[in-house]
C-alpha cells in the first residue's frame, strides 16, 4: 500500500514505500483536496475537495473512476466502510453523506451538526459511524438506518476536529480545539481520560491509537506527541518539522511512522522505532534532546526526543484499545476496558469558538510497538 498525500494544489500524490518516490499524481479536482482514504482492500482511493466533490480513483493505474456529487459546500472528510462497499463524507454544508461506491449513488444525507464536519469514520464491523464537527458534538450514528444513536458533548463543547473508533471500536478518540485529545467509553458514553501537552487550536491535526499502548498526534509547534494510553504521560516528541504538523500515519507491518506538515515545511518525514543495539556506539545528541536520554538518532533537523512530561499519572488496569491497532487480526481481543481516572474530566481551559478554519491538505493515521526512538531522515513531499 503506498503512502498517499492530498494538498492545496489540488493533486493527490502516491509514493513507493521501498523507495520513497513519487509513483503518480492523481489530477482533476478543480480545488484543493482535504482528505483522502485508501479502501480496505487497497484498490480504491476516495478523495475529498473544497470543489464540493468525492472523487474515487483507481490505485493502480490512477485512473478517476467516478465523481460523486451532492454537497453543497467544501468535502472535508471521507472514509471507506472494512468492506469497501461504502463511502461516508462530511461536509462545511453539515451534513454526513453515505455512498455506494458501486454506483456512486447518494444513499443517505444526514443532518448531522449545526457546524462544519471535521471528520468521520467507520467502526471495524461498518455497522456505526463516528461524525465530528465544530459544533463540540461527536455523534454515533447507525449504518443502515442513518439513526443518531448517541452524542458525545464535553462540559466545556470545544470543537472537535478529529474523531476515530479505536481498533476494536468500544472507544472513540477525539481531538479538540482546546489543545486536548479525549478517549471516550463508546457504551457510557463518558469520557474516561484527557491527553494533553500538545499545542491545537485552529488546525485538524490528526490523532491515532498505536501499538504499545499509545495515542499520537500531530500539532501546531511542528512536532508529533506519543502518550501512554493508560497513564495520559507524553512518552515522545518527534521534532523536525518547522511546520503545523497535519497528518501522522503508521505502516501497518513495520516499526514507522509518518508524519506531514504545512505550508513553511511541505515534507513528509518517516520516524523508526528501533531498539538501543540497534544504535550506532558513538551517537551524538541532537541539539535540542534532554540531557542523559541518550536514545535519538539521526539529524538536528529530525530527532526524536523522550520526554517525561505530563499530567496525571494514575496508572489503570484494563486492556488497551489501542493494542495492536495495526493488526486486525489481533485487535479483536480488546475485551478489557479503560478505567476513567476522572469521568468526564477535562483539563485546561477551552479558548473561544473560533471561525470554522478551512485547512486543505490533511492524511490519514496509525503505528507500531515500544522501543526506543531513532530517526529516520525524512522524505520531502514538496
């Protein structure tokens, strides 16, 4: 599966894993693109653009298959249900549309918010669907009826501008515009932990559940944070971005990450999880690493640094949503559960409402197991 990169120059540029080339330049959108979606079986790629469209392309040969037309306004956010049969989009018209990729048919329109949609997503059975908007509300709708089952509201509604289920879908993470990730319990409905330490108040900067027990996330200070799922401690920053740090993605097989920034950086770096062996003997600190960690590899431009910080330490018993998460297979297990250190509580202070901030060119995310962090030199998308 090449790794993928939609931008405000309206293509969508496809890269060979093994050597880091472009392999094509998917062109016909007459404006930027926002999203982009692989199918679960790799054939397909859907697009999302400001020009009001879903575009769905052939992988293979970059061929435009369809065109899918309805929205009123910018197409934000798209997604492939596991079986490939179905798209879902979310629109600034805010509302959630659900397609036939067969046909290219409108099945469904839901009056999802009373905002923009910021994203959307698939749970692993396709039988529920998370929406996420500016309005502070994640809504949990069904599939096939298009019912609203359940609405996720914080006390202090910031926006939400990133949702995902977790790989076993019994918890939803959240990125919200007061510099804060939330996981919520999707049965209850509560939220049980608040991950904070990053910096985003204006940009859809996305967020993932990662092997070894870890969510991540981009961030507007140009870096990529790794926390403990359970204990919400940051346990890395990727530093080397000069940018607003927009998409994180993991290799479903191997141990690395992706991460992509905007306008004043336009590259994409590849980050590797290795283990201290694997270290060259004689390796020098980067600049800004902390003294003694010892454990970053690679240039001053890119290395990753551990860090310690961090709020509560409350460590919880229970099985991590986020296990395995590049596994399907193994994710399938995920029958434990997130204790809530503090139910529903949020930490920080939410910033005003702000204008809804149309960010074209974002990609998709996910990652791999513990192991100290080395760099791997970076790929340049521009």
């Amino acid at each position: 599966l090449p790794p993928m990169r939609a931008a405000a120059d309206k293509t969508i540029r496809l890269w060979t894993a093994p050597t880091w080339r472009c392999a094509n330049v998917l062109q016909g959108h007459a404006q930027g693109v926002n999203d982009c979606a692989f199918s679960s079986d790799s054939l397909y790629l859907a697009s999302a653009s400001d020009d009001r469209t879903i575009r769905l392309w052939s992988v293979a040969n970059g061929v435009m298959l369809k065109t899918l037309k309805g929205h009123h306004n910018y197409v934000f956010c798209v997604a492939f249900n596991p079986q490939s049969n179905l798209l879902v989009s979310g629109s600034y018209d805010e509302s959630v549309r659900i397609w036939e990729v067969k046909t290219g048919k409108c099945r469904n329109v839901l009056p999802a918010h009373s905002d923009p949609v910021s994203c959307v997503h698939f749970s692993r059975d396709g039988a529920l669907i998370v929406s996420s908007s500016y309005d502070g509300l994640c809504r949990i709708w069904d599939t096939a009826t298009g019912q609203c089952l359940k609405t996720l509201i914080d006390d202090d509604n910031p926006p939400v501008s990133f949702v995902k289920f977790s790989p076993n879908s019994k918890y939803i993470l959240a990125a919200t515009l007061d510099s804060a990730l939330r996981l919520w319990n999707v049965q209850t409905g509560k939220c049980l932990k608040t991950y904070t330490g990053h910096k985003n108040e204006k940009f859809c900067c996305f967020a993932e559940f990662c092997r070894g027990s870890r969510v991540m996330s981009g961030s507007e200070d140009g870096k990529v944070y790794l926390w403990n799922l359970q204990t919400k401690q940051i346990e890395h920053v990727l530093q080397g971005h000069t940018d607003v740090v927009l998409g994180v993605s993991a290799h479903p097989k191997q141990d690395m990450i992706a991460s992509c920034a905007t306008e004043r950086d336009k590259t994409i770096r590849l980050w590797v999880f290795v283990s201290a062996d694997d270290l060259p003997t004689r390796l020098p600190a980067p600049p800004d690493a902390p003294v003694g960690t010892g454990d970053a590899a690679g240039d001053s431009r890119g290395a990753a640094a551990r860090t310690g910080a961090g709020g509560d330490t409350n460590a919880t018993d229970g099985t991590d949503p986020g296990a395995n998460a590049a596994s399907p297979a193994d994710d399938a297990t995920g029958n434990g559960s997130v204790t809530p250190a503090q139910p529903g509580a949020t930490e920080g202070s939410q910033p005003p409402l702000p204008e809804p901030a149309h960010t074209p060119g974002a990609a998709p995310a996910s990652m791999p197991p513990s192991a100290p962090v080395a760099h791997h030199p970076s790929a340049d998308a521009a």
